[in-house]
C-alpha cells in the first residue's frame, strides 16, 4: 500500500479532498496532515470583521472533507522533512513515511525584520492567532487616540483590512484613528493605476491616513521607526506585509528558491525530490505569479490529477498558469473595488460580485453557514 501525504489544507488541496471524495485512490492510504480541523478562507476574512459573515460561514471543514474523501485526519503540523528518506515529523511527535507528498501550507507573515514586533505587533498569520487575537486588537483601535493602531503593508490584504476595522467600529458608533503604512507610493501596489488612486480617497474619506513609500525599521510601543529614522504615532501594528517562506522547509533537502518557497516544475513537483509535489503561496513555481489565493485555487485541479497520475504511474500534466488574476478588493460596507490588468472598477455591484464568488466558493466546499 502506497502512502499520499497532503500537507496543509490549503486552497488547492480542497480541490484534491473533493476529487478523492469522487474517485478513490486505489491501492493508496491518502492522510491529511494540518494543525486545525477548519480551513479559515482568507477571502472572506475581512467580511467576518466587518460584521457581513459569522466565522462559520468563513471556515471549511477540513475534518469532514478528509473523511468524505476517505482521507486520514492527523491534526498536527508539518515541523521537520527529510525529503531523502521520504519521512515527515510533526509537531505532535508523530513521524510519517511516505511515498508521495503534497505542500499546500501557505506563507507566513515575516515579523523578524521588524525589531520590537513581537510584542508591539499581530501578524495576520497563522490566520487562526489572528482570529483569535481580532477582540483585542479591536479593543485597541477602540483605545486608540494619539497612537493609533497601525497596519503596516500596503497591499490587498491590508487595505482590506483597514476598510473592514474601520467599518466594524464606525457601525459602533466610534471614530476608530488607524493609519496605513506600505513601501510604495500608492495603496494596492501593481493593480490599476486608476484604482490605486480611487482607493486612497476612499481610504482619505475616512481619516484612515496612508504613509507612501515607508518601509518599517522598528515598532517601540508608540511609534512605528521608518528605516531613515522617521517617527510615525503608533501603539500597536497589524502586520499584513506579505508572502514570508515558512522556516520548516529550510532544512529539508528540497530546492528552494532564494525566498525560501518551494521550487516546482509545471508539473507541480519539486524540482529537486520527484515524490513531492507543492501548490499555493509556498510553492515557487516555474512561471512566477504573485502569492495570492486566486493561483492556489487554479493550481487544485492540475494537482489533483498528477497526484493521481503520480500514485498510478502514468505521464504528469503540466499548469501554465494565467497570467492575470481577477482581484475584488472590499472596501468595509458592501462596497468593493475590482481590477483585471490595467482595468480598474467599483460599486456595490462589485461587492455583490464578490460575495457571490466567496459563497459559492464555500458552498461548493460544503459549507452550510453561508446561506
Ligand atoms: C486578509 C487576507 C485577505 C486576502 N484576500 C485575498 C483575495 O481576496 N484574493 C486572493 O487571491 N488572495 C487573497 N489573500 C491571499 C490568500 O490568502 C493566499 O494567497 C492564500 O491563502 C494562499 O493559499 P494557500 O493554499 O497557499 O495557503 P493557505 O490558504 O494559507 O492554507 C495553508 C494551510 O496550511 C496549514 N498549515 C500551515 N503550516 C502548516 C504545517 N507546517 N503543517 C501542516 N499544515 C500547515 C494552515 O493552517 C492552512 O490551513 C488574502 C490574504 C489575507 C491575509
């Protein structure tokens, strides 16, 4: 009997549990190894925050998905491999041998380059700390006069953010003080120029104040210190400042790329240990795209089927990824900004666009919560 470890229960291999749960594999144990029994979809993260979702309608039962598959549930996370002796230790003492393994673990949020903040700051990931840590975090905001609350990085993620803490406590009757603090010029760095600027009005309307090309040296409990000395108010940070590598695949033996990610080939397999395949933002993939849930999602299908093929023997397919990726950017109330390539869009349509996405997404992963 062959042995198909998935590790994480990322966005691709959701796609993997739901064609195991339409066509077994015979002649394989399949195990899912992942430290939470739920699966938190990032998408619909600040939708929870502002008060549009309950987090059950945010969360994929990644339990229910293995056992529908007839997968192995191992709640444990991924802490050491030995990519030559195709054995993976965990968190909990267990040890797993394998023939085929599959990476589907996401990033991390780096808080190391940023001295003081491991305790001035929250990262956003592990999502499920961030989700633990969201009353507090709100308390401060609440708290918050002359040092605000701080979200350091400019991207989709943190501006999403921003909109939704602010959304939750304007519906609560405060006038939250929060700023923005990313390294380039613009908010949502790369997208649509045209959206870029809509969005820093919209952030500008409501006080919620942007610091353009800032990159944070140090958080000290009052300010945020930029790399050339300047002082910005700020109590505490949520650090939304992007894709890190996760730090367990350093010592494996597998090829990284300089970041740290996992090199694969289009084939989704590791371009150093054939017996492993990666998929999502820990993967490095041979065309390079941005980490971001859309290519996680798209690399689910091809994955599914060259594990397959892999288990059975038979010739990889390969992913050529798309080169663009649709992003809908929420802005707090149900208001969203879209953009595809160098096109930029927004309304409520969009935001209903959004949510329509978002659920049928989840629905289609079994989620009963999201109506
Ligand atoms: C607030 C927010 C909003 C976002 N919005 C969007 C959006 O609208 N559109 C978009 O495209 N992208 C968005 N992103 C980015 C998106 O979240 C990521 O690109 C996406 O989650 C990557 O998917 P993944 O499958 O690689 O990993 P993840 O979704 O991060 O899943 C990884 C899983 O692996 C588990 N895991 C981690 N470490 C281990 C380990 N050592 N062992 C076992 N399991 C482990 C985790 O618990 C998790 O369940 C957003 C991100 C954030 C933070």
């Amino acid at each position: 009997m062959k042995r198909l470890i998935l590790l994480g229960g990322g966005h691709a291999h959701v796609h993997v549990l739901e064609a195991l749960a339409g066509r077994a594999l015979p002649g394989c144990e399949v195990v899912l190894v992942s430290p939470h029994a739920r699966q938190i979809y990032s998408g619909m993260l600040p939708g929870w925050i502002a008060g549009h979702y309950p987090i059950e309608a945010c969360a994929l039962d990644l339990a229910r998905l293995a056992a529908d598959a007839g997968v192995r549930f191992v709640q444990a996370a991924g802490e050491g491999l030995d990519a030559a002796g195709r054995a993976l230790a965990c968190n909990d003492g267990t040890q797993l041998d394998y023939d085929l393994l599959s990476i589907d673990t996401g990033s991390r949020t780096c808080f190391e380059a940023i001295a003081g903040a491991a305790e001035h700051a929250l990262p956003v990931r592990p999502i499920e700390c961030f989700v633990g840590a969201i009353e507090a975090l709100l308390s401060r905001c609440r708290e918050a006069r002359d040092n605000p609350v701080t979200i350091i990085g400019g991207g989709v993620a943190a501006v999403e953010l921003a909109f939704a803490i602010h959304h939750r406590l304007a519906g609560e009757g405060v006038s939250p003080v929060l700023s923005v603090i990313g390294d380039a010029g613009l908010p949502l760095d790369g997208l649509a120029r045209r959206l870029q600027w809509k969005c820093l009005q919209m952030l500008s309307e409501r006080g919620i104040q942007w610091h353009a090309g800032s990159r944070v040296a140090a958080l000290d409990g009052t300010h945020a210190v930029l790399s050339d000395g300047t002082r910005i108010p700020a109590g505490y940070a949520l650090l939304v400042t992007g894709a890190s590598a996760p730090l367990w695949p350093a010592g494996s033996g597998l090829a990284l790329d300089p970041e740290g990610f996992v090199r694969v080939a289009p084939t989704l397999q590791s371009v150093s240990h054939p017996g492993v395949f990666a998929a999502g933002d820990v993967a490095a993939y041979a065309d390079q795209r941005p980490k971001s849930g859309v290519f996680a999602v798209r690399a689910g299908p091809v994955l599914a089927d060259n594990l397959r093929r892999a288990v059975q023997g038979e010739p990889l397919a390969e992913w050529r990824p798309q080169r663009r990726a649709l992003y809908l950017v929420a802005t707090g109330g149900r208001y969203a900004l879209g953009a595809w390539g160098p096109l930029g869009w927004w309304g409520g349509w969009v935001w209903r666009w959004k949510d329509h996405i978002d659920r049928s997404f989840m629905r289609r992963f079994g989620n009963s919560h999201v109506g």
